[in-house]
C-alpha cells in the first residue's frame, strides 16, 4: 500500500474500525483533512518534572513517581504558567501494524504560548507513536506565558496518521515579515488567565503589546514570547501535508512555531484562501536577537497523502482562513 499521510476518510475508517475510540464517543468534527483532534480526559496532574516513560515502562507508573497533585478536569482547573501538568487524553488507540503517528500542538494552543507533547507507554520519544501501538494516551502541558483553564474535552493537540514512511517531497523556506506598521504582537507578562474553550471572549490588549518594528528590524528579548507572521505566502497542494520545522539553531537564538501542521488546501484557490501566511510563535533563547525583515526563520516540509482529502482545509469555514497576522481564536479582533 501506499505510504503516506491518512487523509480524513483513512481515519474515519480507522474510527469505524476501533482502532482510535474513545469516551465519550469521538466527534465528528474533530476529523480534519488529515489529522485528528484529542481531547483532553478527566483527570490531570502536577509533576515536579517532564519525564519519558522509555522502553519496558507505563506512563501511569511514572506520574506515580512525579505526581504533586490530582486535577478534577470535569468541572475546569487552571494550570499556572512555569508549572508543568500531565493529563489523560480521552482517545485510546488500536493501531494498525503498518500505521503510526505523530502528535502536535494546535495553532491555538501554540498562539497563546502553551507548550505540549504527547506520551504513550514504553515511548522513547514525545510526540511520535509507534507503528501498531496499543494504548492510552497522555499529554505534557506547560502553560509558558499564560495561565490557562482547561476541562475535560478541551482540544490542545492534534494527530497526524501515517502509513508507512511518508517520503519528503519538498522543503520551503519560511522568512518573517517586519515591514512597517503592526508587524507583531509581544505577549505581557502577568495577564489574566485564558479560558481555552472560551472563542473571541478576551480583550486581546490584555494579553498582547503591538509591535511596530523600525527599519524592519526587531529585537527580540530573551525569555520573551512573539506571534510574528511569515513573509511568504502559504500553499499546501491538495494531495500533500506539511510541517513546519525549526531551522538549525545555529543561525539563530530563538524557537519558531510550537505548533506545526498545516492541512491539505491551506492556501489554495479551491478552499478560497489565496495569500493566506503562515503565523510564526517565537521565542528568543539566552541572548537577545536581531531579527531583519525576511529572514529565514522555519522550514515546511511538505509530504504525500496516501489519496486526495474527501475534505479539504477551510472548506467550512475557519477562524485562521485567509489569514495574515492574527492572534488565537480566543482573542477579539485587535
């Protein structure tokens, strides 16, 4: 069979099949054109520190070791920001033999600076699970900038099922826009906290500083969270996925976009969304940095479906269609 990314009926069949099940059941707009929405379960923790299970070990076992406290997620609990959460996801997978997965943030939860991996047991590594795993899932949470309240089905991440190994067909750069005017937000410190079942709920000038950078240069400060905007823009063809990926660190004292996917017609004259750009989550490391206007800041990897989306991006509306600079869907328009 052919590998690649499962598009949108791949995984409903998966769903048909059990092989992804989950209570309550799994609902049907959590499908996107190739990927799958999670949901956060009904209880968290919080550890004293991040942790891999690693091979031969449950998850379940090492929060034992970890654990401060149990979180009731039915009714809604805050996680404070500097804290670090493990929470049960609501989904459990049967996999195929011959499919895998790889987890990652949404663009909401990226947006407003929550940093999240996925756990399976006996995984050596975050976000990636193995070909035929069978088990629960978990999430790492760790609000950075905000303090956030979630609930049990609360959707912070996302997964992308595969069929074998998916060949890279193309890598694009990604520069940064810093031309004049409202170029970028800069998040304040201290803020409220931000419910994240609540769309366009917030004030965003509680939570964000604009940013007018000059002679299309920005400093960024260390320690300190930006949503900045690609200057290109963004196409994703209708038989492929992508990821953007943080380039060689070398080049560069900063992280860029925590949360990575981007589905089949993004972009595209089909799903009418022509120019849209690809927003860039940044976070400068120990030193300051100079960013310049088009600088190379990302990568976009881009990969095969294993056949064309029944659904395509957008194609029912989105809060991040035809997009350029913009916050999380939680915010008010600036």
């Amino acid at each position: 069979m052919t590998a690649g990314i499962l598009p949108c009926q791949s995984i409903e069949a998966l769903l048909a099949a059990g092989a992804i099940a989950a209570a309550p059941p799994i609902l049907a707009e959590q499908v996107q054109p190739a990927s799958l929405d999670l949901r956060l379960g009904a209880r968290a923790w919080r550890v004293r520190a991040s942790f891999l299970p690693g091979l031969g070990r449950r998850v379940a076992e090492r929060i034992a070791d970890v654990a401060m406290h149990e979180l009731d997620l039915e009714d809604g609990a805050v996680l404070e920001r500097g804290c670090v959460y493990i929470a049960e996801i609501a989904e459990r997978l049967e996999l195929p033999p011959d499919v895998s997965a790889r987890a990652n943030p949404k663009s909401s939860t990226g947006r407003v600076d929550v940093f999240v991996r996925a756990l399976t047991d006996h995984g050596p590594a975050f976000d990636d699970i193995a070909e035929g795993y069978r088990g629960p899932l978990y999430i790492e949470i760790a609000p950075q900038t905000f303090s956030v309240l979630v609930r049990q089905g609360t959707r912070l991440n996302q997964l992308r099922l595969k069929r074998g190994v998916p060949p890279t067909l193309s890598v694009r750069s990604v520069g940064v826009d810093l031309t004049a005017g409202l170029a970028g937000f800069r998040a304040r410190r201290h803020a409220g906290v931000i419910d994240l079942d609540r769309e366009d709920g917030h004030d965003p000038r509680d939570f964000w500083e604009p940013l007018e950078p000059r002679r299309g240069e920005l400093l960024l400060d260390p320690g300190e969270f930006y949503i900045l905007a690609s200057k290109e823009a963004v196409e994703i063809p209708i038989l492929e996925a992508a990821e953007m990926t943080p380039i060689d660190p070398a080049v560069g004292e900063f992280r860029v976009h925590y949360a990575g996917f981007f589905d089949p017609g993004f972009g595209v004259p089909e799903t009418d969304s022509v120019g849209a750009r690809g927003v860039l989550e940044v976070r400068s490391h120990e030193t300051p940095f100079l960013l310049e206007d088009g600088q190379i800041v990302a990568r976009l990897v881009y990969q095969p479906l294993t056949e064309r989306p029944a659904r395509l991006y957008g194609e029912n509306g989105s809060h991040y269609q035809r997009q350029g600079l913009k916050l999380s869907k939680h915010f008010r328009p600036w």
